[in-house]
C-alpha cells in the first residue's frame, strides 16, 4: 500500500476569539478529496509528556460484558474525564489501537470518552484486560497530553481504545494513532494528524492542516463559504 499525504492550508472567517485578532480571508469552495496519492513527508515527532500531572475530573466508569459472534466475550469499559484548560493550550494525544473522533467543544474543557474494549476468552479475562488500561493525562503551559496507557507488557492483543474528544476553540492538534482512523469536524487553527494504519476524515477544518497515513485513505472536505 501506498503512503497516502496532504498538506492543505485552508484558512476562513472565523467567529472572534477573545484574545485573538483575526482577519477575513475568502476561501475555495468544497473540496472533496476521497483519495490523496501525492507523498508529502510530515514528521510528526513523539512528544513526551510533561511532569506536571493535570488535575482533571473523571466521571463514573462503566463496565459491560457480551459475547461476539465468535463465541468470544468482549467487555467495554467506559471512562470520562473532563479538565479546564489555559486558552489556547495545545492538545496532543497518542494512541496505541483505536478510532479517535475530535469534535469542537462550547467552553474551555477538554472532554474525552474513552471506550476500552477487550476480547477474551471467557469473561474474567476479557474484564482483566479492560482494567489494565488507564488514562496517561499531563498538562502543562505548553501543552495537555492525553494517552491510552496498559499496565504490565504494552502488548495490545485483544484490546482497544476508541476515543471521543471535544476540544476548545482556539487551540492546536497534534493527533496520532498507531492502528486506527481519526475523524476531525468543525475544527480550526493548527491540525497535524497522524495514522500510520488507518484512515482520515477532515470535514470543515480550517487552518494549518498536516495529514498523513502510511497505510489508508485520506479524506478531506473543507470548509463551505
């Protein structure tokens, strides 16, 4: 499979930010890019996390076990956490094997929905596994830094970790999963994306877009004017 990259800089009028001065620029009109076969390298580098840990809220966790059509048994844990952010602190999440969809939010929270799912062979073990995953948060004034982390080996087998996030306005992206898609709606600003198996959806992002999959389909519709 072919490297499939774009590099699009789509930039629109956007609603005033408080501390930010934006001029109006006119943009194309919808742009539909099922497919982009043109390589363009975009180094997305490992950022580690700081050492100041966030102070976040986190929701009740649910747990729920089913059997596949397998015969396997999946149990998919569910976990919240919302935390308040400086205006204009940039987001940076890795994941191991998972979807990540990023929405934009109303407020200055950060809120992310994590759904941990892991398949087994009987049901204790598939809850063992779930409860091996926790949620790796760090902030700092130059960024907040969320990962999926496993407890033990970091051997994935059997597990993943969906992610729903809504982001304030205002912000940057720095998204990345090893083994997944990354869906991003409605967002603004500075976007770099990252998939290295899977693929990407940009619908009405606007900005300084990077985007990148080393195995997948790169799909980008902009902005309406």
């Amino acid at each position: 499979p072919e490297d499939s990259t774009v590099s699009v800089d789509v930039v629109a009028p956007v609603l005033p930010h408080p501390n930010v001065v934006v001029t109006p620029k006119s943009i194309p009109s919808v742009a539909v890019v099922p497919k982009i076969e043109v390589p363009v390298e975009v180094t997305v580098p490992t950022i580690a996390a700081s050492e100041s840990r966030i102070t976040a809220q986190t929701g009740k966790s649910s747990i729920n076990i089913e059997k596949d059509k397998n015969d396997k048994f999946v149990s998919t844990k569910e976990m919240d956490l919302t935390t308040k952010v400086e205006p204009g602190t940039p987001l940076v999440v890795r994941n191991k094997i998972g979807k990540i969809i990023l929405n934009p939010g109303k407020d200055r929270n950060y809120t992310v929905k994590a759904y941990i799912r892991a398949t087994a062979d009987t049901d204790e073990k598939a809850q063992e596994l779930a409860d091996q995953v926790s949620m790796n948060t760090h902030s700092s004034r130059e960024k907040f830094y969320f990962e999926p982390v496993k407890a033990g080996e970091d051997k994935w087998d059997g597990l993943n970790v969906d992610l729903r996030i809504t982001v304030p306005s205002g912000v940057s992206l720095d998204i990345s999963t090893d083994v997944g898609s990354i869906e991003m709606n409605n967002l603004k600003d500075g976007i770099k994306s990252l998939a290295n198996v899977g693929s990407i959806k940009a619908v009405n992002v606007m900005g300084d877009i990077q985007l990148k999959t080393e195995v997948g389909d790169i799909e980008f519709i902009a902005h309406k004017d």
